[in-house]
C-alpha cells in the first residue's frame, strides 16, 4: 500500500510539475503536446477482464456436468466458491471487482482434479488440482453473463497452489 501511495504522490507531483511548465511553454510556442499520465504499475501485468488475486477454495461442487461426455467438466468437477483474500492487481474492464473478504462461485475451466494426460491429452501445462482449505493465485477471467440483468462469471483458467 505505501508503493501505490508513494507512486501516486509521486505521479501528482509529476503532473503539477508539468502543468506549470506546459503554460510557460505555450506562451513561447503554441504547440506542446499534453503529458501521458502512466498506468499503475499493478496494472501493466493483467490481462483485460482479469483480475490476479490470491483465493481460498471454500467450497467444491461435486456435481458433474451431464451431456457430452468428452466435456472435462463431465469427469471431474468445475464449480467452486472462493473467498478473496488479496487482490494483486486488475486489468481493463474487469467486471464487478473484489475485495478482501468476498466470496463468488467460480469455474475451473481445467477442472478442480489434477490436468493428466488423461482428461487433458494436449495441454501442456498441468495443474496440481485443488481441495477445499487451499490457497491459490490465480487470474480470474470475469464475463458478462447471458441474457443481460448484469450478471457476471469468473473462469480460472491457470492457478498456482500457494498452501493451505
């Protein structure tokens, strides 16, 4: 928190800075482009609709998916509930952000069993697979959900076991 304070201090004086020097200039020389203000820096790293957080595996929904039986989420299940415990950064147009201390359902999209061979012939990353107490980080994926009525989804796509 003392970075982003800092960094933000820092970005302020740097535009007050500017701004004074900006109208000296345009009484000498009427063109002088306006100063790009740079992003922060916990935000250069995620991905839009993003968000990088650490989570604690609250809850694992057994119910497999029905239908196509090639689908992962057919054998293993996919569904979770995640409480927030920290977020690291976020990207453009994340929907609907957290906070320390929420909690949303959320979809494994590799499911929450190991990623083998097995259920994942040709991914080339494999994922230890989750239990309900684990801590994780991961950049949720959030997504408008069907239909309107402001609904929002979030996929785990990659994560990384931090402990329990």
């Amino acid at each position: 928190m003392k970075t982003i304070n800092s960094l933000l201090l820092a970005v302020s004086l740097l535009i007050i800075s500017l701004s004074s020097c900006k109208s000296q200039a345009v009484a000498k020389n009427k063109t002088v482009e306006p100063a790009k203000k740079p992003a922060p820096a916990a935000q250069q790293s995620v991905s839009p609709n993003h968000a990088r957080v650490t989570a604690t595996v609250i809850y694992i929904n057994p119910v497999l998916m029905p239908g196509d039986s090639t689908d992962p989420c057919h054998k293993a299940p996919c569904k979770t509930r995640l409480r927030i415990e920290s977020v690291l950064g976020i990207g453009q147009a994340f929907g609907n952000p957290k906070a320390p201390g929420d909690s949303i359902y959320a979809t494994f999209m590799f499911t929450t069993h190991a990623a083998t061979k097995d259920l994942f012939p040709v991914l080339n990353d494999r994922y230890p697979g989750v239990k309900v107490g684990d801590v994780i980080q991961t950049d949720l994926e959030s997504r408008m959900g069907m239909g309107g009525g402001g609904s929002i989804s979030y996929f785990v796509y990659g994560y990384k076991v931090l402990g329990k």
